[in-house]
C-alpha cells in the first residue's frame, strides 16, 4: 500500500536541540485528555494564535533529537486536534518516535530540514521516494526511508491497524 | 565479522541462525513485563479482549505483572486498576508481584534478568536487566503486540559500545558514571542503538551500580544497555533464571556502530541541570544552590549501597532543619538487607523520611515540590513538573550528594563529610 505524500505548510519549527515535546502544551496541562482542551491550550508559550494560524494538513519542523525526554501524548493529540498532519525533524528520540507512529501519526527524519524550511513555505513529504521537497523555494532532500514495521504502522493507521492487518497476513 | 550479544540474542528470539543490524525480524519475546498504570495495561487487556478476541495469552510463564507504582492507592481508582490487574492475572495464570518493591528492580531479583533472554516492557527503564545480559527494551504502546502476538516484529539495532577505563575516585559513584557518558557521547549519541557498556572499569563498579547505568540507557537515546555476561554477574542471576538459556556475548570482531572509550579514574561528582536529562555538568559549579528536598531512591538509584554512603554522611549528624529528606529503598528486598546493616538506623536518627519501596516519589506521586521549590534527586528526571510543580526544579546528583545537600540545605561536594 502506498502512504500518501504529505502537502502542507511549515506551522511551527522548533529549533531547540532535545526539544522535549511535553512543552507545547505545558507541563501543567499535560494530564488533560480532551483534544479540544488540549487545542486550546497548545504552543500557549510559543505562538499564542497558533490555533488560529494554522490550518489542516500543516507540518511541523523539529531539530536533532526532537521529541527527548519524557514524551508524553497530549502534546501531539492536541496539534492533530488542530490539522497537523506529521512532523519532520533532523532526527528523533526513539521513545518520542515510537509512541507517535503507534498513533498512526506520519513522522520523517530528514537530516538538514532545518535549513531547507522557512516558517510557513509550502513542504512535499514523499515517502514513496524518500524525498521531503520544499515548494516555496524549490530546494529537496532526501530523507531516512521508514523501516517496514514503521511503514506498515503508518500505512494502518497506527497499532491497532498494523496487528489486525498482520491477523489477516498470519 | 562476529556479531554483538544484541544480535545473538535476537537471532535466537528469531529461531534463526544469525541476524545483522537492519534486518527486520520476528521475535518471541521470553518475558513480557509490565507495571499497572492507567492507559497502559488497563488498556491493554481490554484490547486483547475487545478489539482481537482473545482470551488468553501465549505462554503465560512468559508474562510478569508488577504492582510499584500508586503504592499504596490513594484513591478508590487507584486500587480499582490494581483489583483489575489482580484479576487479569489470576484469570490468565500470570504472576502480579505486588509491593515487593520496583518492578524493574524486583524483575531482576525473581530471574527475570535471565542471561540471553529477550524481555520487552513499556517501560524503557527495564534496560538495567542488561546488567546481566539480559537484552530488556521499553516499546511503549507497542507492548499490545506482545500480548496480542507470540512474535512482535523488531528491526535488528545497531550497536554502540563505551569502554569504560579507569578506577572512581570515593565519593564518585555509579550514576556519576551515567551522565558522564551522556556528556561525552551526548544525549543522541547512541540513538535507537543499544548501548553496550563494557571495559576495565566494571570490575569496580558493582552490579547494583551497574544496573544505575544500564537503567538510564535511555537518555543517551539507546533502545537499551547491556553488559556481556561474566563470572560475577553469572553468580547473580544464574541461580534465579527463569529460563535455560545459553549466555551469550559479543563477537570480539563484533560490528558496532561506535565505540567510545572512556575513563573516568578523573571523574568529579555530577549534576544534571534542569529542566533536561542532557544537562550534565560538575557538581562544582552549582555548589551552593539552595535546596528544599532531597530524594534519594527510584529504579535507577536506591540500592543498598547508595543507602549506605549517605548513612555514612548522615551518621551522627542532623539533617538541616525543615529540609525534606526521602529515602525509599529500590525494592523491599533491598530495604530488609538495609535494614539488617543498620542503614535504616542510621538514616531515620539523622531526621530522613525512610519509607516503603514505591515508584511514587520519582513521578510526583508523593512528596511533591510547590512552586519555586528546588530539590537534589536520585529520580530518573530532572524535567520540568516530574516531581511537583512545573515551576519547581530537580538537580540530579549521586545519592552521597543527596545526603551531603540535606545537612546544609544547599548543593555540596559530599566528600567533605567522607
């Protein structure tokens, strides 16, 4: 099955290095579980119209590492609440990794993206070739292919997904 | 080209004769290890049963639950998830080993850190089994599929090995040890490998320190640590197996990704700055920052000799009038040998809170910081709300430090009381 090629705009790049995603929407609020909630309360430190901003199929860009620490999963149910459809970043932590694809939520390393993105250029996410291409300036690079579990999670929407397809395939 | 003990294992889970780094496998998890928490295992039984039908699991020998954190239950859903995961286990046949202390700890105590075995959990914190060969990743959610599937599908890791050189000086411990490592090869230096930990060093440092460094794999960004088998830590967990399994240890011309030789013979006390487990820095420059709680415990730290050098700090001293001081022992096991020693003693004259193994000091459970508050800690995490409010502030250090800061109230070099 093919994954879909993701088009969006760049929402947010989160440049800090170990960005411990739990800060988008604050410790404080890191227990609450309704993703309206969660919206409301989102990137309140960053970007206070965030919500407002962005709009469905948004990316977000993150730097080395991204997602290290103690991940927890609001953070991400709020920006999906919101439109975010995955996140590329220089790299990921493989907790923060593992939990997210587990959700069916797109994720790409892409060693460089940092530099080949500027908030709010138009981004192509080609898994299929393996190549994250920025509209606005017409630069591209390729990123890390997905390995086959992480691809078949995606391609089922996330966990459950992955383990009835695998029902049918044993 | 040989291979790493990593592979080994895996090929073995695999029932194939060898396995590289990069191949995607099929594996059989030995052990399946869980702790109860909301959202995790309550979830996961009703999954099984919901979404796939299924009743039972495969092999229920293979499956070990722990009841460690939310101990004792503050609120009635608090014992109602553990009533559920009581039940769970008497209706499948698997073990649920209540209040006997840490799971990740306790696991190794009952042999679950059975040497070539492969064991998953949720919990990434389950790395310290490779203390003893044991290869022990945390999947997070995607524990489901090993209670839904006998094989889960894992893509053979790369391996990164740290040679550790050198002799500690006193006073510098395991955990200094750690964060060392995450200085040197940096907070992603070993991503989504495992991080073998082996050289001279070792002999000195002991298996409880050991499993310190081995618990803390994760913020290097391995998948897990482990330590090739040997005499020592044969004797440990040989005898308390649970399986019949083959040792097994890296090729000598084993491929691994990077290897990092480190001494630390020159190593200083650390601390971890907050709000971010990549902090690390010498103890030296933060002394003097004021400090309202000490806590010394949780599955990384807490073992009997970190209890018994802040003892020997703490004896026949006061801690600092209106410092908070929590000791709680990794396991109740640990507690008891402890207690034999007259560590306990020592540590409750000296005014520290000694209470009963528990998760629930490290995850801001208990003994909680209000705002603006800062502590010293042996926890896990350094981030920010781990231990009480998001406006409060954790500084990792060794347990000799955490006693050393209770008797002034202030960050110090612990050698001055040794």
């Amino acid at each position: 099955m093919p994954l879909n090629t993701l088009r969006g705009r760049v929402a947010f790049i989160f440049e800090e290095e170990d960005f411990d995603v739990d800060q988008i929407v604050g410790v404080k609020n890191i227990k609450l579980k309704d993703p309206c909630e969660l919206a409301k309360v989102a990137m309140e430190a960053y970007d206070p119209d965030f919500a407002d901003k962005v709009q469905a199929g948004d990316l977000l860009v993150g730097n080395v590492n991204f997602g290290y620490g103690h991940p927890h999963y609001p953070p991400m149910i709020a920006m999906r609440q919101l439109g975010i459809a995955g996140v590329i970043a220089e790299s990921f932590a493989p907790g923060y990794w593992r939990g997210e694809i587990a959700m069916g939520f797109p994720q790409a390393a892409c060693p460089g993206i940092i530099s080949l993105v500027s908030r709010w250029d138009e981004i192509e996410v080609d898994f299929d070739a393996n190549e994250i291409r920025n509209l606005t300036s017409g630069k591209m690079l390729h990123m890390e292919p997905l390995a086959e579990g992480d691809r078949d999670m995606l391609e089922n929407g996330g966990l459950i997904g992955y383990l009835h397809a695998r029902d049918k395939e044993e | 080209m040989g291979s790493t003990i990593a592979e080994k294992i895996l090929a073995r889970a695999a029932g194939k004769e060898r396995v590289r780094a990069g191949d995607e496998v099929k594996v059989r998890p030995d052990f399946v290890i869980a702790y109860d928490f909301p959202g995790y295992t309550d979830v996961i039984f009703r999954q099984m049963k919901e979404d796939f039908g299924i009743d039972k699991v495969v092999g229920p020998e293979r499956y070990a639950l722990f009841i460690d954190h939310m101990v004792p239950a503050v609120t009635p859903a608090e014992e109602q998830l553990h009533k559920i995961t009581r039940d769970w286990g008497k209706e499948q046949g698997v073990p649920v080993y209540e209040r006997k202390g840490i799971g990740h700890q306790v696991a190794a105590e009952l042999g679950y850190a059975t040497p070539g075995a492969f064991a998953v959990h949720f919990d990434g914190h389950i790395s310290q089994l490779g203390t003893y060969g044991t290869l022990a990743i945390g999947v997070r959610r995607h524990l489901l599929e090993a209670f839904v599937k006998e094989y889960i599908k894992l893509k053979v890791p790369q391996t990164t090995r740290v040679e550790l050189t050198g002799k500690l000086k006193p006073g510098v411990m395991a955990r200094d040890v750690f964060h060392h490592i995450v200085r040197v090869i940096g907070s992603s230096g070993a991503r989504f490998h495992v991080l073998e930990i082996g050289g001279d060093a070792l002999d000195h440092i002991s298996l409880e320190g050991q499993q310190t460094i081995t618990s803390l794999a994760m913020f290097t960004g391995a998948i897990t640590a482990i330590i090739n088998p040997n005499e020592r830590s044969l004797a440990y967990a040989k005898p308390r197996a649970r399986v019949d399994l083959e040792p097994v240890s890296s090729d000598p011309d084993a491929d691994y990704a990077a290897v990092h030789r480190i001494d630390i013979s020159k190593l200083e006390p650390i601390v971890v700055i907050p709000p971010s487990p990549a902090n690390t820095r010498d103890l030296s420059e933060v002394a003097g920052t004021p400090i309202d709680l000490g806590y010394l415990g949780s599955c990384a730290s807490g073992r009997v000799e970190d209890m018994r050098i802040a003892a020997q700090i703490l004896k026949g001293r006061q801690i600092k009038e209106g410092f908070q001081l929590h000791v709680v022992p990794t396991s109740q096991e640990i507690m008891r040998q402890a207690s034999e020693e007259g560590i306990i003693t020592d540590l409750v004259a000296a005014g520290a809170f000694v209470t009963s193994s528990s998760c629930d000091y490290c995850f801001g459970r208990m003994g909680v910081m209000s705002e603006g508050q800062k502590a010293v800690s042996t926890g896990t995490l350094n981030v920010r709300g781990r231990m009480g409010s998001p406006d409060s502030e954790i500084y990792i250090v060794n347990p000799a430090a955490v006693a050393a800061a209770a008797l002034e109230g202030q960050i110090v070099d612990p050698r001055k009381y040794m």
